[in-house]
C-alpha cells in the first residue's frame, strides 16, 4: 500500500494528519472528539518512514488502542504491539508474503 493510499483512508475515516513538531516521538494519533494523527515531518527521514509511521497510527485508530502517558508500561507495550501489527497487514499485504515465503522454500 502507497502512502497516498493511507492518507485517502485517513480522510475517509475524518482523521486529520497535522504536521506537529513533538519532543520525543515521531508520530501520534489523539482522539479527543475528533480523531488527528500528529506528524512531526522535521524527524520523518524518508518516504518508507512516513508510510510505515502513519500505518501505525491507523492501527492504533481501527483497533481503538488507545493510551495515555499514565497508562502503565505494560498496558502501553500491548497496544503498541497492537497497532504495529494491523500496520504490517496493510503493508504487507498476505498474498505478496505468501508469494515472498514460498519462493524463499
């Protein structure tokens, strides 16, 4: 999936993308009424970074993992694992790995 076809599903899902400089990460969705992503393109290096950057942040909108920063380490990590790995199903679509481990055998 290309990076305009994340931003199409942004829009659709009235998701805004806002470019927002943040002290210690990249990317973060808030939902607070309406939903936003926070992009801090002055870290986001290469176009890969972004696409994979704002994939994540749609895994944490469609599977609502949502945290807050007194949320416990543990309930963080499972919603980072979470939404990391709805990113990799749009990614990476299952026939393409598929294809990729089958050639690999």
């Amino acid at each position: 999936m290309e990076l305009n076809d994340l931003t199409n599903i942004a829009e659709r899902e009235k998701i805004d993308i806002v470019n927002f400089k943040m002290k210690k990460t990249k990317a973060r969705i808030i939902e607070y009424g309406n939903t936003c992503i926070f992009m801090d393109y002055s870290k986001i290096d290469t176009y890969r970074e972004e696409k994979c950057l704002l994939a994540e942040e749609l895994g944490h909108y469609y599977y609502s993992s949502y945290y807050t920063l007194m949320s416990d380490q543990n309930f963080i990590n499972k919603q980072e694992y979470r939404a990391k790995k709805l990113s990799y199903y749009i990614l990476i679509p299952y026939e393409k790995l598929k294809s990729a481990v089958l050639k690999r055998n």
